[in-house]
C-alpha cells in the first residue's frame, strides 16, 4: 500500500509537487480508501495543481524575459508529435 502523506505544507520544488500528487492519483485509483480520507487527498491534489501550475506559469515567464534580453533568440512551436 502506497505511503499517506499528511503534508500540509508545500512542496520544495515543482518536482516534489508532481511525485506527491501522482502518489496521491495512484491511491485514489485504487478506491480503496475511506471517503473522508480521499476528499482530503483530492484537496491536497489541488493544491499540488495550483503548484506545479504556479511553478510552470513561473518558468515561461522567466523564459519569456529572457527571450526579450535576447532579441536574436527565436521562438519555435514545441509540436508533441515528433
């Protein structure tokens, strides 16, 4: 059976973030908790999507900056399908 986390408090680090909350998906997939204790892991889920959404708008932002430092520097499309 896969480790409760009663963490509370933030991740350090997108990283962090994104392996508790595949931890948590994991869990509530397998259905075998007690209701009250899948509402608290769905709450904590979102925050852990706030964070990795936070960390991630944070990086293209960053990213964005210093594509305009660098006005030489292109952008191209990041296509999936490759």
């Amino acid at each position: 059976m896969a480790k409760k986390t009663g963490k509370t408090s933030q991740p350090a680090d997108f990283e962090g973030a994104l392996d508790e909350l595949e931890t948590l998906v994991e869990r509530m997939e397998k259905g075998e908790t007690r209701l009250e204790d899948a509402l608290q892991d769905f709450e904590r889920g979102i925050a852990l999507t706030r964070t990795c959404q936070k960390a991630l708008a944070d990086a293209e932002q960053k990213v964005q900056i210093l594509l305009e430092q660098n006005a030489d520097a292109g952008t191209e499309s990041f296509d999936q399908d490759d």
